[in-house]
C-alpha cells in the first residue's frame, strides 16, 4: 500500500521482467502489461510484466477466491501464471482459498508449465489452524502431485516450516520475522534457478512490512542465450 510513484520506482529497481504485487493500488492500465484485481483502489492484486512478456487472463471464471487468479504469460516462453494474495475472506481463510482455486481450475495445470506466485499467508507452521486436507502442508502435497515445488525451498534444501529467510517482519518490526510468501513453478525447472533472493529487513521495511522474494530463472538450454528472467513478489 502507499504512494504507488514511489514504489513502482522501487520496485523498478528490482529490474523483474514479471512481478506479483500483492496489496497494490490501482495500477495504470497498459494493455498486456499491466493486471490489477480490486474493488478498493488503494489496495487490490497487481501484476507487471516488462516486454516482451506479456500477460492476459487465464480464465473467465467469477467464483475464485477474491485475490488468486491465474493469468496467461507470453514471450520467450509461455506458461500459467497464478498470481497470489491469500486473504482471510468468508469461507476462503488464508490458505484455503489457495486450495479452493487450485481444485476449481485443475485443468491449467494440465496444459502446459504453471508457476504460483505472491503472498500465500501460510506457512507449515499453522497448519493445526486449517483442516488438515486444506493446511499449507496439504497445499504442498497437492501442487507437487501437479508437478511444482517451491522454488526457495529446492535452492535452499530448506524443509517448510523450517526456513531460516524470512519474507515478512509482522508490524515491521526485525524480531517478529515469517516466511509466508513463495514461488511455485514446475519441478522441471529446479535446474534452471540461478537465484533465489530475498530483500534485507533494512533496506526494505520502510516499503513494505513483505520483502521482496526475487527467483532468477536460466534460459532453457535449447534457447539462444538470453540473460535469466526474473519474477518477483513485492
């Protein structure tokens, strides 16, 4: 949230070639460019994707959880993008809303690569708080059976739960540090991850109490060489 000049400015830094911005502000229409999900403008799902990436929506469906929607990604490569703000809305708490849009949209799993993207409130840790079919550590087991994996956790040789990178300080404050915001992307793309950083609680806290998660992807190798895409969340 905030002035939407000055982080766009600091998000541009970041130099993402697609980013996932949860909690964004309208952002200013730019046909293939540009994705922004909300009913309040001053807080709603962004997406940006520099060119020649392109972005469009997947699906036309209106009953998925109020900020999980995936999009189709175009440009050097094609995949499905399913952008992610896990909030707590009716029956749709946190990670269960994940879970119901993964359920409802099973067959984009089926048609080519998918990566999941954003800020999923969730984390091992809580799963005593959901129903055990529809925890974080289910939300785990059921994206591998579609062939992902998280990202950070393949670079790292972390377990969930186990994390030592924080994503998120609660309140901003350094001492109250979470890892609830992930990358998902095809198991088969593991080999192709250069980096997997995570923004400095002192750098970024004065933007966001999320630090950027940022996966740097190799090109595939039957590709002419082209410097590593880069997604981002925040």
């Amino acid at each position: 949230m905030g002035p939407l000049a000055r982080k766009l400015a600091a998000l541009e830094e970041l130099d993402a070639d697609i980013a996932v911005i949860p909690e964004c502000p309208r952002l200013p229409a730019s046909r293939g460019a540009t994705f922004w999900l909300g009913t309040n403008p001053h807080k709603g799902l962004g997406v940006v994707a520099r060119p020649p990436w392109r972005i469009s929506p997947a699906t036309r469906r209106r009953n998925l959880p109020r900020f999980v929607h995936p999009l189709r990604v175009t440009g050097p490569e094609s995949f499905i993008l399913w952008a992610v703000w896990a909030c707590n809305h009716g029956g749709d708490r946190y990670v269960r809303g994940v879970h119901r849009a993964v359920d409802a949209c099973k067959r984009l799993f089926e048609g080519g690569p998918t990566v999941m993207l954003g800020d999923f409130n969730s984390n091992t840790v809580w799963d005593r708080e959901h129903p055990a079919d529809r925890s974080h550590s289910a939300l785990v087991a059921k994206l591998a059976g579609h062939g992902l994996t998280s990202s950070y956790h393949a670079h790292y040789r972390e377990p969930h739960g186990g994390e030592t990178r924080p994503t998120f300080y609660e309140y901003r404050h350094a001492h109250r540090p979470y890892h609830i915001d992930y990358c998902f992307l095809p198991r088969a793309w593991t080999g192709r991850i250069a980096a997997v950083t995570l923004g400095a609680h002192a750098e970024w806290a004065g933007w966001s109490d999320h630090m950027p998660l940022i996966v740097d992807l190799l090109t595939p190798a039957s590709d002419p060489p082209r410097p590593p895409a880069r997604a981002t969340t925040r």
